[in-house]
C-alpha cells in the first residue's frame, strides 16, 4: 500500500478586497436607485430633502463603484479588452455592456434632479460655483414625468446589474457556498443597508441641519420599512445560505461559527434600530450618525464574509487557510482610500443641495415643471 501526500500551493485569493469594494458601493447604487424611483412617484408625501440625498447617494455610488471595478482589474486598460472581445456566454461580458449603461443613467438621474439646485450656483460671488452653475446646460425644462420616466429606466438598469454581479460569483462552480441560489438574493436585499447608510450620512453633509434632520412622515416610513423588511429577510437568508453549501461543517469552524454570529448580530441590531430609533419625523445627528455607520458596516460585512472569507474553506484537504488582510493598495489603503473617495464627492455635492427647501424648491424652479 502507497501513501500519497497532497501538498497545496499557497495561492492568493481569487476575488481580491477591490471585488467587495465594487460590490458594496455597486449594490448601494442600485437599491439607492429603487429608492429614489419609489421617492419620485410619491413626491407629494415625500420631502426634497430625502430626495436629494437618494439622488446623490446613486449618482456617487455609481460612480465609486466601477471605479473600484478597474483597480480589481489590476489595470484601468484592461476593462477596454472587454469590449473588442465580448463573449455572450460570460456574465462578466456581459457586465462590461451592463455597468456603463448603468452608470452613466445613474448619474442622469441624480443630475435632472439637481439641476434646478446646481442653477443657484451661477449667481455665487466665487468664481468657480458660477462655473459649476454652467453644467444645468441651458434653462430648458425637465418635467416630473420625464424625471420618473428615466428614474423608472435606471431602476431596469440597476437590476440589471444586481443580475450580472450575482450570477458573476454564482456562475463559479468550484465554490458550493457561491453556487447556490440563495447567494444573489442575499447580496441584493443587502444593498439596500449601503443605500440607506450612505443616504442618511449624506442627510447629516447637508447645510442648515444645525437642530437635527426634519423628515416627512412618508420618508421615515420608507426608511424603516425598507430596515425592518432587509433585515427580516436577510436573517431568514442567512441561515439558509450557509446550509445550503457543501461544507455542512461550516459551523465547526471557530472563525466561521464567530463571523456568522456577528452577522446575525449586525442584522438584528439593524432591525431593532428601525424599531427604536427611526420614530417620529426627526433625526438628531448623534443617532443618523449611528444609524448610519450601523448599516453600511452591515452591508460591507456581509459581503466581505461571503465573498472573501468563503475562499479561505479548504477544497482539497483540511487546511486551514487563513487570509490577511494587506495594508497596501490591494488591502487596506484601498478600502480606506474608496472610503475617502466617496467621503470627498459626498462633502462637495452636498453643498449644492439646500434642505431647507423641501418640495417647494422643485416645483417653484424655472428648470423643472410639473406636466
């Protein structure tokens, strides 16, 4: 009898932390785009506050995001070989079509919106806002109706997108806790936790909020229900997603059996923040600022466990292989420096909106009329 010793290589991981960047900021643009649709058609009940900062919430998301895409590329030119090259039977192929189209409604969306915002700025005493006040090109008018139209456009798109990022990872065969079904509808009910943080950050960027951030009753109950319902499913999914893969011993190890806990954890506390904390019409910065960093911590989690902790279960024998994350580009300085990206365009954009206004600043405007 012959005994024969399988050594595995040590091997990086084949989705990088850059996958889960694009991921997480992806997946907040398209939930955030879901909002804003469902904002717009209910715009008697919801306030211009909450609309502005779903506005801006998709258009930087969509623009961070892919952004992030090309640097787990390992090289922005290599995104180009996509396009001379489609092959209809890839997802990710596909996603070089998808994602741009996404992107660039994503960011039509935010901009009609803000249009009669950005007017304000070419009557400013400093010379570069009446530069910025240019990009409303023109005084023509943008009806409401085509507003929700190419909002109700971008939301196809956006779903799009939630499919091809879900069967990208799904499509991988040889990883039984990605190839399952629960693992797309998992990443999508998620997103809107990014969504609603990265909204009610915003919402605390915006001028004049100095005594807390005043809400319309529609606009908080959009808020927790969309809390409350993510919640509840994603701690339904959760369970289902790690007992549907192959390893049926997932719970034994140490690290797994931690990080699932904190994740359902993370996913009650978000509903029992809905429940307590989102009341009333009125948010005091103290708690949209827990509330905040609550949610986006849960969706960046998930996605992070699911996405790159999943790579460190061994296929082949016992392991263990543990993962570390670097401090360089491809670790750390890139989650923080997507971070400070997001942070910078969320800082300068805000500026433009002013949140004192509420509804009577879009359908007093010369840019937007109500036909």
């Amino acid at each position: 009898m012959n005994i024969t010793e399988v050594l595995i290589p040590s091997q990086t991981v084949a989705w990088l932390p850059w996958a889960v960047q694009y991921f997480f900021y992806i997946g907040s643009a398209y939930a955030a785009a879901i909002l804003f649709f469902i904002s717009l058609v209910l715009r008697d009940k919801t306030s211009h506050t909450l609309r502005a900062a779903l506005a801006l919430c998709l258009g930087i998301c969509a623009i961070v995001g892919p952004l992030a895409l090309t640097a787990d590329l390992h090289q922005p030119g290599r995104a180009w070989h996509f396009f001379p090259h489609l092959t209809s039977w890839s997802w990710m192929s596909r996603g070089a079509i998808l994602l741009p189209i996404f992107s660039m409604l994503a960011v039509l969306s935010a901009w009609l919106y803000l249009r009669p915002e950005i007017s304000k700025l070419v009557s400013s005493e400093n010379k570069l806002l009446r530069l910025v006040g240019l990009l409303t090109l023109g005084q023509w008018q943008a009806s409401t109706k085509l507003m929700t139209a190419v909002a109700g456009v971008t939301v196809l798109s956006g779903l799009s997108i939630a499919l091809y990022t879900g069967m990208e990872i799904y499509a991988v065969v040889a990883r039984p806790m990605w190839h399952q079904p629960v693992s797309p509808i998992l990443w999508f009910v998620t997103a809107f936790f990014g969504a609603i943080g990265f909204t009610l950050f915003i919402l605390n960027l915006m001028p004049n909020q100095d005594k807390g951030i005043e809400l319309t009753h529609t606009d908080m109950r959009l808020l927790k229900r969309c809390v409350v319902i993510c919640s509840v499913l994603s701690l339904i999914l959760l369970p289902i997603w790690v007992s549907n893969g192959a390893y049926m011993n997932l719970l034994q190890y140490g690290s797994w059996f931690s990080n699932l806990v904190l994740m359902m954890a993370a996913f009650a506390a978000c509903l029992v923040m809905a429940l307590a904390v989102m009341r009333g019409q009125q948010f005091k910065r103290l708690s949209l600022l827990a509330c905040s960093a609550l949610t986006i911590a849960t969706c960046w989690a998930i996605r992070w466990m699911t996405m790159i902790e999943v790579q460190t279960l061994p296929k082949y024998d016992q392991g263990p292989y543990p993962y570390d994350l670097p401090l360089g580009a491809p670790g750390m300085l890139g989650v923080v420096g997507m971070a400070g990206l997001w942070l910078l365009l969320a800082v300068i954009l805000s500026e433009v909106v002013q949140s004192k206004s509420e509804k009577s600043v879009v359908s007093n405007t010369p840019l937007l009329t109500q036909e």
